[in-house]
C-alpha cells in the first residue's frame, strides 16, 4: 500500500511520502489491571491557544511542564509556557527558538537542562539546538562544533545513560537513520550494532524504571508498523503478539505508576485515532486499554509524564476539522466496594495531592454546612447536590459535570449528601469506600449504588 501523507503547516507544506505495508491490525486485549483508567478532561486557567506539533517535556528543576511552539492553522509559534497542575502561564523569555512545529524536546538528567532540536518552520528544515533552565526559565542556544542533520519529526528522547537521544526525522528528502547524543555541549554520533528503519513522527518514550526506550510507527520510506527497544547499547526489533493501528505523530509517555509506557492518538491514513495503548515490557507486546472516556481524536498532540502531580498530562493537537487546546490527565479510575451512612459526628479527611489535606466534619445543620464548606481552602471543589447523579456513583466537578478525581482519599469518597450541601437541611454524610484504585471491581449496577 502507498501512503501519500501532505500535513499542512502554512501555505507552505511539509510532503511526507510513505511506501510501507500495513502487516498487523491490533485486536483489543486489554488486561485486567490496566482496564480502571480513565482520561479526565481538566479545567486550567489561562490554557495556551489551540495548536499543534507543539514540544513538550516535564522539567524537574521548575516542576513543572514546559510546552513551546508548534502550528495554530495560520503560522509558527515561539511561544513558551508552563503547567503546573492548574494553571498554564506563557514565560516570558528573553530570547526564544525561532517559531517552529515538529521539533522535539526532552529533559537531559545529566545536564539537568531541557533540550530542544529540530523542527519546521514554513520554509526551513531546521537543525539549531536550545537549551532550557528551569532555575532561571530562560532559553540559551547552544552553538556545538557538530550536530545531527537539519530535520522535523525526528525522537528526541532521554537515554538510558540519563543524556538526550535523537534519532531519525525528515530532511526534506530522505528520512534519517542516524543516532545521535547530547553531551552537554556538543552532539557525539552514536553507532548501535543495529538501528530501526529509517523514519520520522514515530512515538518514543523512554522506561526510567528499567532503562528500556520504545520506540512505535512513525512514517517512512520502508515499513515502519514495528516496534522497537533500545537499551542503551543496540536497538531490537520486538515481535509483539498484539501492536497499535499504525500511527504517526502520536503521542507516548511512560507512566511509572503503569510500569509501561502509554502511546495515545495518531493519524493514520489520514484518520485521527484516540486509542490509548500500554507497552508491557515483561511481555514484550501492547495491551490495548479501555478508559472510561478518552479525548477527541487527534495527532501532534504534546504529552508528558508529570512527575510531580503522578500523571501522563496530554494537551493539544489538531484533527481535520481544526486545532485543539484542550488538557487531559490518564487517571486510576474509582471502583466501588462498599458504603457506610454515619449517624454520629464524623470526620472524614482526603488529601488533595495538588495542595494538601483538608478535614470535613458531619455537619449538624445548615450553617455548620455553610460554614465547612465557605472556610475550605478548597471550597470550590467541593462537589454540592446540583452538581452530584447518584445513579452515576460519581462525584463531580463544581460547575462542570466532570468527575473530580482528586476527591478520592486513601481512606474512601466523599458522597455529595445534603449534610455537606451549602443550603441543605439533612444532618448527613455518607462515606463511599473504593478498593484499590487500580484493580478489580467495577462500579456497581444502578440499583445497588448507595443514594446520597
């Protein structure tokens, strides 16, 4: 089969030609353990405007995630921004990449900097490496002595040595093959006794837990439905029993909390996919997941893992009806196990893993409520009845009929009852106990779920 790929960045356009044979559809397999995720669309302030092509990474020094550049449909962003959990903030920077989509970006733990290579700019095939300091949120542009060939959609991704990797990408004519490492100050050609096919838009993470890099798709000259693994030293072509829908531009990320790393999106044939895939590396093969819900689908999405709020975070993109600029986080989905309605005073407290641990008490009465709910550092997630289906075993989200994960505890869920209502009259909390968030029983049938 032929595949003629035209993405259109501008009214220039970046023609990728792929002749490749399409050999594996992936049939669902999804294993148990793994089938409780759910993506939760989040609600941040000051989101960056909708795009595409975008590079993003976490930066452990700030904590939080980098994200810059990519194509809004009309041109090439320079800009930079940050997330934290619930706000992006554009940083203004004193000198900036150039705007570009398609370049690459990865935390180098041995220099303890971000770097960025590569990408596309309308009219360029580019080949400057930047550098990003998250103590002082300034970009630098490195001038090394060598450097990989200008190109876009090439991996760019954390070695097992802990140094940034760059493999492959598209020069305009011919796609590349070529393995290179960051050193701080200049790039060092590296030359594994096997490499994978040349390609470019594959999706690659890297395994901190086991030093393992996956690498999935991608478009080429020659067939790039495979999946490979590096482990520092060669690459090996894997033979996975089950594998994705061949995909280009998607997105992957490993989830320590997953042991595996999580491919999600990517077009196909010029079809957007929103399948979410797990590399099991025990088994060496994919288990396809089934979240509750999974965001539109799309390509050239930005997505990271976020070390510090425990979640794979997925922003951007675009589809063929335009651009997106929306954020999601893969999450443990709730399951119920049992229920407890409290007649005495109780207390109850859950911890918020973005801010802290707040107590509620079982309200007495009407002003009692008021009072616990106006006096939370956390009012505003605090789910009232309006907002709360107990048919659904859910709670929700303040005004936004999203399901709110963060109201999960160690210890249960708090039931969006009238004792915690702010106008409610019913002295009442009940206390809903989930098992493990990350195994067994599914949510229970209608008429077996707890009434608030």
């Amino acid at each position: 089969m032929k595949l003629t790929q035209v993405r259109h960045f501008s009214h220039a356009s970046v023609i990728l030609t792929c002749c490749c044979i399409s050999i594996a559809f992936a049939a669902p397999a999804a294993a148990a353990h793994f089938s409780l995720l759910d993506w939760i669309e989040l609600s941040p302030n000051d989101a960056p405007p909708a795009r595409s092509y975008l590079a993003m990474t976490y930066d452990p020094v700030s904590g939080k995630i980098i994200a810059f550049g990519g194509f809004d449909g009309t041109g090439y962003l320079n800009d930079t921004w940050s997330f934290d959990g619930t706000s992006w903030a554009q940083i203004a920077t004193q000198s900036a990449p150039p705007g570009r989509a398609a370049a690459q970006m990865t935390y180098d733990s041995v220099t303890q900097e971000v770097v960025l290579f590569g990408g596309y700019d309308g009219t360029n095939y580019l080949g400057d490496t930047w550098l990003w300091d998250g103590s002082t949120l300034q970009w630098t542009q490195a001038t090394p002595k060598h450097h990989p060939t200008a190109v876009t959609g090439l991996m760019l991704f954390p070695d097992p040595n802990g140094s940034a990797d760059l493999f492959g990408g598209f020069d305009g004519q011919f796609y590349q093959l070529t393995m290179w490492q960051w050193d701080g100050s200049d790039w060092t050609q590296l030359f594994p006794p096997t490499v994978p096919f040349a390609r470019a838009s594959a999706a690659v993470a890297t395994n901190t837990s086991t030093g393992q890099v996956v690498m999935f798709g991608g478009l080429a000259d020659v067939n790039p439905n495979n999946t490979w693994t590096y482990d520092g030293t060669t690459w090996t072509l894997q033979s996975p029993a089950v594998q994705p829908l061949l995909v280009y531009a998607a997105s992957a990320a490993f989830d320590p909390g997953l042991q595996g790393v999580v491919l999600f999106g990517g077009g196909s044939g010029g079809v957007d996919q929103n399948t979410t895939w797990l590399w099991d590396q025990v088994g060496a093969t994919w288990t396809h997941l089934s979240p509750v819900q999974s965001p539109p689908a799309r390509e050239g999405a930005g997505m990271t893992y976020d070390a510090a709020l425990h979640r794979v975070i997925l922003f951007g993109g675009q589809d063929n009806n335009g651009y997106f600029n929306d954020t999601w986080e893969l999450v443990p989905a709730p399951t119920y196990s049992d229920a407890h309605t409290y007649s005495k005073p109780h207390s109850y407290t859950y911890t918020n893993p973005r801010s802290h641990s707040i107590s509620y008490s079982r309200a007495q009465n009407d002003s009692q409520a008021s009072s616990h709910a106006a006096s939370s550092p956390d009012a505003a997630m605090i789910p009232h009845l309006s907002d709360f289906s107990p048919t659904s075993g859910r709670i929700r989200r303040n005004n936004s009929g999203k399901f709110d994960p963060y109201l999960v505890g160690s210890n249960g869920l708090l039931c969006a009852g009238p004792g915690i209502e702010v106008n409610g009259s019913q002295p009442r909390i009940q206390l809903l106990r989930y098992s493990n968030l990350s195994k067994s029983n599914q949510v229970p049938p209608v008429d077996r779920r707890p009434v608030c």
